[in-house]
C-alpha cells in the first residue's frame, strides 16, 4: 500500500482527520481565490486603460512618424456631477477619414458639427434638453462600444471639427493615441499592499485548520514510526494526506476565483466599475498561484514532524518543552530597520520593490515575536493571579506559546492593516482642498489673450440665447515682481474689477473694498514701489499707475496666501495680460446651461470649476474607504474563523486533559472562561504592538508621497478594540466543543 493509500483510508475511516482536511481545503480554496483576485487588479487596471488609451488622457503617440493627418485635443467635462471624457478631432487639409485607423470600439470618426457618444452620454442626450448638454458636442450620429470605453458606464463623446474651430492647445499626429498602457500605479500599490496583508491571514486560516488533529496525528505517525516506518515514508505519508487537502482547495480556489471576480467587478474604482473581462491573469501566473499555495502548505504540514521523525516516543508521551529564546525579539527591529531603508531610498533606487519586501518581513516577524509575547503573557498569569481559570490560562500560554498565538496571529494581522489603514485615510483627508482662487460655482476656461475676448463674446451671446442673466468675463493673469534674472520674486495676481472678485472669487473681498479707486489687494499690505507688473514670469516689468492704492484682505482660505487681485485701472497703458481665463458665475439653476454656453466656443479647452475640483477629491477618497473597509472585513473574517478554528483545535488536541479536568469535577465554566483568557490576553497584548507597528508603517509609507505630517485620530484604537473583541467571538467556540467533551466517555481517549 503506497502512501496515498494509506492518507486515502485515514481519511475514510477518521472522522477528525476528515474534519481537518475539509477545513484545510476549505482555507486553501479561500487562500487561492484571495490571492488570484489581488493578482489580477494590476492587469485588470491595465486593460481599463489599454482600451481608454485613444481617449488620449496619456497621450502614447505624441512624436511618432508619418504625416500629420489629424487635429487632437482631450480634456474634461462634466455634468451633474458626472465625470464626461471628451475628445475633439480635425481632418488637416488634405487628409480624408478613410486614411485614419480608427480605435476598437469607435465606429467612425465624426465630421465637424457631429459627435460620436457612448451609450450612457446617448441616454443623458435624450434625457435632458439641448442648452443644458447637448449643445456642447453637436449632432449624435453613432455610439462607442464597449471595446472604446474604460468602463460599462462611462461617459465619452467624440466631436468633429473643422481645423480652425480646434482649441489652440492641440496635438497634430498621424493618428489617434495608441500603444501600451500602464497599470493605474495606486492601484497597483494597494493591490501589493492586500496580498501581503491578507496572504499571511489566509495560511495562518489553513495552519489553523490543518492542526485541528494534530495531537491526534503526531501519535498516530509516532505509532507508525515505532512500528517500524522509516522516516521518508512518514514523510511521505503525510505530504499525500496534505497533498489531497490542499490541492482540492487550491482547484476550489481557482473554480471560485471567476465568481469574486465578478463581485470586484461591481466595485466602483475612479468613477465606475469594470467588465468581467478586464480580471483576465496570465495562465503562467495563474497556474504559478495555483501550485504556489498547496506547495506552501505541504511544505509546512512536513516541516511540523520533525518531533516525530527524531523522536516518536517523545510525541506519543508527554514532554517538557524548551522555552522559547529572547533573541525572537530582534526579528521586529531587524524587520523595522529594512523597511525604513526601504522607506527612505525609495526616491533615489524609483522603485517600491523593497518597501512592498519589507512590509512582508515586518508581517512575518510577527510570527517569530508573537509566540514569545505569548509565553511572557503565560509567565506573568502564573506568577501573579490565583484564580483556576487565571492559572490555567497562564500555564498553557507558557508551556505551548506557538499553539496558542496562533489563535492570535490572523487578529494581529488584521489590527496591523487596520491602524495602518487608519493612519493614512484621515491625512489623506486632511490633504482634501484647494484649487483655483474662484469662488466654488464659478466656471472657468484658460486660453490666451488672442481667444480671451472671442470665447467672452461667444458665450455670452449663447447665455443671452438660452435666457441667462449671468455674464462671462476674461481675467487676465499677471505677476507682481520685483528684482531681476535669478533673483526676481513676486506673486500671482488675477486682473478684476473689485466687483467681480466680490462676486467671482473666494479672497473675501466685499463691496466696503470696492471704495476708494483703483487698487491691489492682498493678504499683505505690500510696499507697490517696490514692485512692477509683468504679463510673465521672466518677462519685461511695469510700474503700477500711480495712485494706486493696496490693501490688505484677510484671506478665509490659507491656500490663497501669495495671491493677489490687481484693478484694471491700476494697469499702465498699452501693457495686456499674456494669459487670460474666461469665467462666468452660475447656481445651482442654471450651471449646466452656462457650461454649454462656455462648452461651444471653447471648443474642446476644459470648463473647469472648483467644484468639480472638490468633487474629484472626494471621489478617490471614496475609492481609498472603500478598498479599506473591504480589505479589513476580509481581514477580519479570516482573523476571526482562525481563531475559532485554533479555539476549537485546541479543545480537540486536549480533550484528554479536559476529561480529566471534568471528571475530577471542574466545572465546565471554569474552563471555557480558561480558553477565553487564552484567547483574549495576548490578543490584547499583540494587538497594541500590531496597532503601534501598523502606525509606524503608515507614517512611512506616507512619507513616500509627502513629507508633512500626518494626522492621528482617535480611531486609531477601533482596531485594538475590534481585535480583542474579535478574538472573544472566536473564542466563544470553546464553550459548545467543551460539552461535546464533557459528552465523550473518557475512556474513548
């Protein structure tokens, strides 16, 4: 009888090594369909893109050789608060469509005054009146598919012109962008982030479940042993009998991955989710995962008989084991030092391979100090309180600290990316602000001084068409500097009437600024002798009128420190801004209706508003909460089913004692209450070092993209909290395994 015979009958005729095995593939499968869906999110990133890259927001082709045959611009619209992709093109003189390739998913380029739309900008065309929309893109005459769009519901529109209705920042190419696209990079990061995090948790699942009979096993192995089996046989044994587990749970894993594949694929990520298609992995790496995971946990079920192939007497008796050594504690600085290396040359080696190496080091030195917490946990019950359930508790965290902080490690795991997770979102959100200096509701389109005063005219003729009061006005951009070459400083000022920035502009300016003539205003009385005007930063500089007063606003908003507001009347003759920016003021009525009017004689150059800018913010807030609080649930379910599972594997290896324990009369109670302490202590105590660590990391995995500060809050300590309690459910298995027991004959053992 070979050794797959052999694991074959154990299996049919043991009802507890059956157990162990259904819930070691039961882990394996959730192992393998975590790991694949994390796997698949760099590609799935890259295909979004890959199919957008025609959209022309990474503009691949710029340069490329051939005869320019096509005027290109891209930029943003919005409407309603949705996020609209548009793209504008023009025929050069000579070139016809049918020398232009057309993008997959685009079904013929648009002539000047039609657009081609996607399906859900066709619905809002319908929905909605023209002044509001439509007006902004011309005649549809035929819908993007699929294969052209980022995701199912975005909202693109491909507008024709004629070459000289194309805005004057254009691109002039042979056609539309192409080439390869890249992986949405904080995706990519945060995907890394989910497989080193949630990994550790899914095998500390499966050791959990693969040591539900261990006891039970180590003497049935031991028995064998004594009987004559050689150490390779034993070996071989049991790596057929894990073999069996953990590969129909990897297969399970890979039969359940389409299914999570299309739950993630409902996940709204930069604005909509995603086709089925775009989690496609290569075969290579999917049959590498798929042998990675079983091999891994082979691996450990063979290293765990060491005990048995040295010394099978020892495990078929009782014995008393070593204590663990101090030295388990260098492992966390060892860890901590390469990843603040890591951390720290980031900038200079451009590459987060190291870092992404050691948050790994640090994740699996927690499995080499948490035992010792453990034992010292142990120690300090026994030395310090008196109490049976105390005592008990304390002697089996001193005499097994590996068994017992493995109904810990999945919880620790979890309070580490939960802190981490926690110190980042709130500085994020502190980050949440700025933009341009108009008011919120303003709309606004930059151009030059030659388009300035058409694209005024133009939408304010188009206002007057669709009945609006409001007026477009073009503000011109100058710096006030003083000195010159390498030593001229100064600041930004907008070029308005004082009643415009009381009205177009957040500087907090009233209508008691407005008295007393021409003026600069600031957030500092500035000496205007010293300073001259100049339409650009290096260029020639002019003196003020004279007579032109400054005055000092407070500003309400610390982002507008710097910025000024020049009058008009304060400009020397002959002297014209080189920048200008049309804006126009809305409400909550008629912005839609004023963005068209601006949209049309723009012509393609973005209609941008603070607004939106706020409202982008907020949306990849909205992506980094969500991604959190999925990854920490998961985080916790697989934190909290190991723990049970430990819970309820340690009542089986020592349901023995336990008889004993019960039959000599100790109460039920008083042993559940032992396995909860068990549980809970030094859950407490490796979950405050995991919450501290998970802190530390997050300070240093900010510090890649910003050198400020971070922002501590006080739920910093939820996941202390929910980690203990989490522990404590898991624990609450103890109680039902305990009576099953206490139902056994303990003659059974």
């Amino acid at each position: 009888m070979n050794s797959l015979q052999i694991a074959l009958r154990v299996l049919r005729v043991d009802r507890r090594t059956r157990t162990s095995a259904i819930l070691t593939a039961i882990g394996v499968a959730v192992a393998t369909g975590l790991v694949l869906l994390l796997a698949t999110l760099p590609f799935a990133t890259q295909n979004r893109e890959q199919r957008a890259l025609w959209q022309g927001e990474q503009f691949y082709s710029r340069g490329s050789d051939g005869p320019v045959k096509l005027l290109f611009s891209s930029s943003k619209d919005y409407f309603d608060g949705q996020q609209i992709i548009r793209v504008d093109v023009a025929l050069t003189s000579g070139a016809t469509a049918a020398e232009i390739q057309l993008p997959p998913g685009v079904p013929q380029l648009p002539g000047p005054g039609e657009t081609v739309v996607s399906p859900a900008l066709g619905r809002l065309l319908q929905a909605n009146p023209a002044g509001q929309l439509g007006d902004r893109f011309g005649k549809p005459v035929g819908a993007l598919g699929e294969d052209g769009l980022r995701f199912p519901e975005q909202l693109v529109a491909l507008t024709g012109h004629t070459a000289d209705a194309m805005p004057e920042h254009v691109s002039q190419v042979p056609a539309f962008p192409s080439g390869k696209a890249r992986p949405d990079a904080l995706l990519m990061l945060l995907s890394w982030v989910g497989i080193i995090v949630l990994l550790v948790p899914s095998l500390v699942l499966v050791a959990s479940s693969a040591r539900l009979t261990a006891a039970r096993r180590e003497r049935r192995l031991a028995a064998i042993r004594l009987a004559g089996a050689t150490p390779g046989q034993v070996t071989n044994m049991v790596a057929a009998e894990t073999t069996l587990s953990a590969g129909i749970g990897a297969l399970l894993g890979l039969l359940i991955s389409p299914a999570l594949h299309g739950l993630a694929s409902f996940v709204p990520w930069a604005g909509g989710t995603w086709l089925a298609s775009d989690f496609a992995l290569p075969v290579g790496l999917t049959v590498f995962i798929v042998l990675a995971i079983p091999v891994l946990v082979v691996l450990a079920g063979v290293l765990g008989l060491r005990r048995v192939l040295k010394n099978p007497l020892f495990a078929t008796g009782g014995h008393t084991k070593k204590p663990l050594h101090w030295w388990r504690l260098l492992a966390l600085p060892a860890a901590g030092a390469f990843f603040l290396i890591a951390v720290t040359t980031v900038k200079q080696t451009g590459g987060i391979g190291l870092v992404m190496a050691g948050l790994f080091f640090l994740v699996g030195s927690a499995a080499i100090v948490g035992p010792w917490v453990t034992s010292a946990v142990g120690g300090t019950f026994v030395r310090i309180w008196r109490r049976p359930s105390a005592l008990l508790a304390g002697r089996r965290l001193r005499d097994d600290p590996k068994g017992a902080y493995r109904a810990s490690a999945g919880i620790v795991l979890a309070v580490f990316a939960g802190s981490m997770a926690l110190t980042l979102l709130p500085t994020f959100e502190s980050m949440a602000g700025g933009g341009r200096s108009f008011a919120d509701p303003v709309l606004y389109v930059d151009t030059d001084s030659g388009h300035a005063g058409k694209i005024a005219d133009q939408a304010n003729a188009a206002l007057q068409k669709y009945g609006q009061s409001e007026k477009a006005v073009a503000v011109g951009e100058v710096y006030l500097v003083k000195g010159t070459g390498d030593n001229r400083y100064g600041h930004r000022a907008l070029v308005l009437t004082c009643a415009d920035a009381v009205k177009l502009t957040r500087f907090g300016l009233t209508p008691e600024n407005c008295a007393g003539g021409p003026a600069v205003f600031g957030d500092s009385a500035i000496d205007l002798a010293q300073y001259k005007l100049a339409a650009s930063w290096d260029g020639p500089a002019v003196t003020a009128k004279s007579g032109t007063r400054v005055e000092a606003v407070h500003y309400p908003d610390a982002d507008l420190s710097g910025s000024f507001v020049v009058d008009p009347a304060a400009l020397p003759d002959g002297f014209t801004p080189k920048d200008y920016t049309v804006v126009a003021p809305t409400t909550d009525a008629n912005r839609e209706t004023v963005r068209t009017a601006l949209a049309g004689p723009a012509a393609g150059a973005e209609v941008g508003s603070r607004d939106q800018y706020l409202f982008n913010q907020q949306t990849q807030l909205g992506d980094l909460r969500r991604v959190t609080v999925i990854g920490l649930l998961a985080a916790g379910i697989l934190a909290g089913c190991s723990a049970a599972v430990a819970t309820a594997g340690s009542v089986m290896d020592r349901r023995r004692t336990f008889g004993a324990l019960m039959a000599a009369g100790t109460p039920v109670r008083v042993l559940a209450r032992a396995l909860r302490m068990e549980a809970a202590l030094p859950a407490l105590v490796a979950t405050i070092g995991a919450g501290i660590v998970g802190v530390l990391v997050g300070v240093g995995l900010y510090s890649m993209v910003d050198e400020r500060g971070i922002v501590l809050s006080p739920w910093l300590l939820a996941p202390v909290v929910l980690g203990v309690g989490v522990a404590l459910l898991g624990a609450s298995v103890c109680t039902p395994a305990l009576k099953r027991v206490q139902a056994e004959p303990l003659a059974e053992e």
